[in-house]
C-alpha cells in the first residue's frame, strides 16, 4: 500500500478534507486507499471499520491494475464517538495498515 487516508471526501480519485479527528455525525467518512501492486492484477484488498473494537463494516474491493485507488465509505451517526480505525487487509487477510481517527462532539 503507497498512501491510506481518511477524508471527508473523494473527488477526481484524490482524498478531500483529510483528518484525524471528525464530528460526530459528520455524515459519510472515506477510507482513500492507493496501492501498488507486486504481482499481476486482478487482487482484491479489504477495508475493515471498527467503532471501539467493534467492527462496523467490512467492504471487499477489486484491485484491477498495478497502480491502482480506490476507496469505502462509512456513515457516522452522531452518538458515534469516540475512536475508530480502519484496518486495510491484503487479498490473504495480511494486515498493510490501519488508520486511525476519532469523532468527537
């Protein structure tokens, strides 16, 4: 993986409002994944979202070149606060990076 964030938005392929800290009911948050691949396409990676430790979506995308972005999307209701993290799964389950952040009142 070259690049992870979390961002409010993804316009033109590239994270928009990125941060580490949101309020709560900010609406939807954007896990921004750019990954660079080893071996020959297609793969797929997985965006795992956790409240607490307590996960909250598990979304699989489709990696379909060597140099590829894309990103998942999570709805953050305004009693969520506290801290989050998405962890970023390789197509074998093998962790490449967790992001966190926290929502705040």
């Amino acid at each position: 993986m070259e690049e992870g964030s979390i961002c409010r938005q993804v316009l033109d392929r590239k994270p928009v409002d990125v941060g580490n800290s949101f309020k709560a009911g900010v609406g939807k948050l954007y896990c921004f994944t750019r990954i660079a691949l080893l071996k020959p396409p297609p793969t797929e990676i997985t965006h795992v979202w956790y409240f607490g430790r307590t996960e909250r979506a598990r979304i699989t995308l489709t990696i379909k070149s060597y140099h590829w972005r894309t990103y998942s999307s999570k709805t953050i209701l305004p009693n969520e606060v506290g801290d989050w993290y998405v962890e970023v799964l390789g197509p074998e389950g093998e962790a490449l990076s967790i992001m966190e952040f926290r929502t705040t009142r």
